[in-house]
C-alpha cells in the first residue's frame, strides 16, 4: 500500500521543488517547447515513466472490463518502450497499450492510425489497435529545462535528459559535462551529471529520408520531412506539410491533421549565458583548475596535472612548448568546452549584412534597427558599406573595399569579390571568432535568429555549412550559414578558391566550401525564397528567413507576422 501511494504521488504531480531556483535564461526555443512537447506527444513520455520500473514490483491498480473491476499487477506489464504486445497492459498510470504491428505494441497516451511516429526508431505505420484496457491515472507530466526533474526522472522536450546537479537538484538538459558549471545556471556550482531515468525520444534519421517536405503531397507518407510541420488537408485528394493551418484564413482547406508533428532538434543548453560567466570563467591561456570553465569560442579546460589546468583549444599529451618543466600534460578535460558569446540565446550567432547606401536599404535597416529585429538580434553583429560609411540606428557601418557587380553566368549578380572583400574585412575585425556561427543575411530577408537556433544546435562545433536551396542544391545568398569552424577553414584557405568575377558569391561560396572540405548540411526548410521555390508565407513555422521583401512595409509586415506565429 506505502509503493502504491508513492508512485500516485509521482504520477500525479505537477509542482517540483526547486531548491536551486535554476532559471531558464532566454531560453532558444520559448515558442515550440509547448507545441513540439504536444508533437511529440505521449511517445515522447513513454521512454521517461520506463524510470520508475524499479518501484513497479506488486504495485496494482483496478481496471474496469464490462461493469467488473480487475486488477492489473504492474510488475507483468510494461514500462517505457517494452513492448506489450505479449502483456497487453501498461504499467504506468493513463498509458494504453497500442499496437504497430503484428510483433510489436508500445504503450503511450494516445495514438495516431496508420501513421508512423517520427520519434520511434522505424518508419512503419502503426494500427494503433488497443490491446488490453487503459491503466487507471492521470498520466506522468515530464517538465521541461528548468523544472527540477529528481523526482519524474524523465523529460518533455525531445532529445533531452534528466541530469543531476547535486543531491539538492537535477534539470533536463541535452547534454551535462560533469566536474564543471552549466554555463547558464544560476551559480558557478559544479554539477555531477549522473544520469536520471532515460533520455526522452526524438525525431529519427528515417524522417528526412522518408517523410513529405513542404509542397508535395503527403497522403500516404502521413509524416512531414521538416522540423514544426504536420500533414494537413485541403481536401480528401490532397494534403500537404505545413506548420499551421486554419481553415478560417485558407479558403478552401479543410485543415484536418493527418499524422503527427515532426518534433524539432532542440539546442544544447539552457540558452544566454549567466552574468556570473563573464566574471567568474577563464579567458584562454588563464588557470581554469578552479573555475572549471573558459569564455570563448571552443575552448576547453585542459589539465597538466593536479596542481595546473588552462583554457586551450587543444591539448597534446606531451610537453608543451615555454614549459619550464619537462613534464607532459595529461590534457584530462576539466567542465565543458565553451560555445561562444551566447548573451541573447543558444548556440551564439555573430550575424552580418551588406548595405548599400543609395536605394532601399539603408532606409529598410533603419526600421529593422529600431524594431531589433534581423542581425540586430544575433548574439553579434555587423553592418559593412562598399568603399564609404554611414549611420543606421546611431552605429556607424564599417567601411569595406568596394568591386564592380557585373552579370553573373546565371544571370544574376557577378558579386563574387565584392563579397570576398567583406567577408575578408569581417575576418579583420575579428569578432566572429567568440561565436558559434557566422551568419551572412540580405538586407531584404526577414530574418528571425531565434528561429535559426532550433536548425544549428546540433551542429555546434561541427566543421559545416547550410546547403538551403534544394532546387539547385547551393546556398542561397538570402541566409548564409556557416559553422565557426567553417570560417576558420575559409579564414586559412580561401585563397586557393576559385573566384570567378562572373560567379554570384553564393555559388563561389557554395563551391569554395566544398574545395575546403567543410561538410554540406541539407536544410531546405531553414528559409522560404521566393527566387529558390521553398517560399510559402511568412506563417512557415521552421523558417528561419524570408526573401525578398525589398521595401519597409512589406518587410515589417512579414516580420510581424512571423512574430506572431512564434509566440
């Protein structure tokens, strides 16, 4: 009866002590945690109840059959992912047994027919036949980054886990360096990372490959390629992949949902970094042994020995040069390796644009400036201007070497070196280095950085570039996206790219990675360019960009709108 009461207890609790006041700063994805906690759906809270098998033994719970109370022993039932297809009964509270397949059933809240589930390691569409009666109970709410999770021991958002910082608190976090600070949190505590419960399911490898992007038909794939998007119907002939529909405001579309949400990849971390990082962490070459962190970009503690630790890049077991000693380093990691500047969200954007003085543009960046909307909302920014200055928002643009733009060999602009010159002085000024990305954007392409950190978390410290025009599979000039590692590989070797002055620079671009070896990252849905074929309206929920708008009423327009879908 105490076991009983216990898991009720947990089951159907929804306040969490926090002793810690751990507080989620400026979180990078504060609008889909809500919606792709609900695309995930129950599947993604299935993985997390499997942590309390260890206090399932002889707990039982009545169950209703044809007016008879039965009893189900949840120590026979299943937990987590098992498949229930032999037991047919759940042993957590408010789950159903539901069937894939003929050799495979899963139990969850609820369950979508003849669909698949993005966050389940096939493609195969379930039945979603109900085996066996629904365990009594309110189901376990998972929290999210923040809410302590020591008592749950699972997490809502996909990908993360519970990680414990001490006996006091744990949080859900994608990833934990033990013996060091969350670079977020609060304090500069160290945090042990043990692992609690399981880490909560997310959107498998098969989904690109499988399911519908945007624009085509996805009746019978009943799942959608990009991150935010759900198969909706227009009518019983044809549907295709969006990440909203209201029938209200699209004449003729029935709206139905077909299938599920494909939950997004969410960034590592909890988002800006902590006023305390700035004061309290290492700067490169500083001793860190105490600290257990460094600011930067991509700097790690690295240890001698006991008595000696700094903050580097890399570290060679050897004896290093200047050392006084003959004594090799052990090069043991102390804490995490930093991941930039990230003083308005995660993972750190050091954003850039180039203005001409004379048309629209300096005319549209002063309204953008003043709604800090675009760059201006990256973690870093910067305004270059051909061959002279200006001043847009009361900051003064920074004066590059001009070149004539002549037609390119597809018929658009033959930009190539007036771009190399601004990405030349852009590596002069030398801030890019303290960022995780570099980000090229067009005066005319809305653009939403917050948006474009649900895309990157993954490729954080990653060698990579953002291929985003399917149709001619190349950057699209409109949003350029490179990882800090890409720009360092560009920084050392651009010289040896060809530069053709009849090339548009995002061909140049497009190729010149590929000579530098950087790896290409398919995201066609990262923006919506009319000039590309990906554009459909500035409602486009994983759309980071939207291009062209070339004058101020459209560009606003479209921003506010994108605003308001974001929440």
């Amino acid at each position: 009866m105490q076991d009983r009461k216990q898991f009720e207890a947990l089951s159907t609790e929804n306040e969490f002590e926090d002793e810690q006041s751990f507080v989620r700063r400026s979180s990078p994805f504060r609008l889909p945690v809500m919606r792709l906690v609900a695309i995930v759906g129950a599947f993604a809270a299935v993985v997390c109840i499997g942590a309390y098998a260890q206090s399932r033994a002889h707990v039982h719970f009545g169950a209703h059959t044809d007016g008879v109370t039965m009893l189900i022993d949840s120590s026979k039932c299943a937990w987590g992912r098992m498949n229930c297809n032999d037991t047919k009964c759940c042993g957590a509270a408010g789950m159903q047994c539901y069937e894939q397949g003929k050799y495979y059933a899963q139990c969850s809240q609820s369950c979508t027919p003849d669909a698949p589930v993005p966050t389940h390691w096939d493609s195969n569409p379930w039945s979603c036949k109900e085996l066996g009666s629904r365990t009594p109970g309110e189901p376990l709410v998972c929290p999210k980054h923040g809410e302590d999770c020591r008592k749950t021991r699972c997490c809502s958002e996909p990908g993360f886990q519970c990680y414990e910082k001490n006996s006091s608190f744990a949080t859900c976090k994608r990833a934990c360096a033990a013996n060091g600070p969350d670079l977020s949190d609060t304090d500069g505590s160290f945090w042990s990372c043990k692992e609690l419960g399981e880490r909560a399911p997310e959107t498998q490898p098969w989904v690109r490959k499988q399911c519908a992007k945007e624009g085509e038909s996805c009746l019978d794939k009943k799942c959608c390629m990009n991150e935010g998007d759900a198969c909706f119907l227009q009518n019983e002939y044809w549907g295709t992949c969006k990440s909203a529909c209201n029938p209200d405001q699209e004449q003729g579309w029935d709206c139905t949902q077909v299938g599920p949400v494909t939950p997004a990849t969410l960034s590592d971390g909890a988002g800006k970094l902590a006023p305390w990082v700035f004061t309290q962490c290492s700067k490169p070459q500083e001793a860190c042994l105490d600290t257990g962190c460094c600011v930067g970009m991509d700097y790690q503690c690295y240890k001698k020995n006991q008595f000696w630790a700094t903050c580097m890049r890399s570290c060679e077991e050897s004896v290093h040069p200047g050392d006084s000693d003959n004594e090799s380093w052990s090069c043991e990691t102390v804490g995490s390796r930093s991941a930039g500047l990230a003083t308005k969200g995660s993972p750190a954007l050091y954003c850039w644009s180039v203005i001409s003085v004379q048309g629209y543009e300096k005319d549209l960046y002063e309204a953008v400036h003043e709604k800090g909307a675009s760059i201006f909302a990256c973690d870093g920014h910067a305004m270059l201007t051909a061959d002279t200055t200006t001043e847009i928002g009361g900051e003064t643009t920074t004066k590059f070497n001009g070149a004539p733009v002549i037609s390119s060999v597809d018929g658009t602009a033959g930009n190539t070196q007036l771009f190399v010159n601004a990405w030349i002085k852009v590596i002069e000024l030398g801030k890019w280095e303290d960022y995780a990305f570099i980000v090229k954007v067009d005066p005319d392409a809305v653009f939403i950085p917050e948006k474009l950190r649900w895309h990157l978390g993954s490729h954080v410290f990653e060698t990579m570039y953002v291929i985003n025009c399917q149709a001619w599979n190349m950057i699209y000039g409109s949003l350029e996206i490179f990882s800090y590692h890409a720009i360092r590989a560009w920084k050392d070797g651009h010289e040896g790219c060809n530069a053709p002055p009849d090339f548009g620079e995002d061909k140049y671009m497009t190729q010149c990675m590929d000579h530098l070896g950087v790896t290409r990252v398919d995201d066609f849905g990262v923006v919506g360019d009319m000039l590309c074929g990906s554009f459909t309206d500035c409602r486009s929920l994983p759309a980071a960009a939207f291009h062209p708008f070339k004058d101020k009423n459209s560009w606003l327009e479209c921003w506010q709108t994108a605003m308001y879908v974001l929440g």
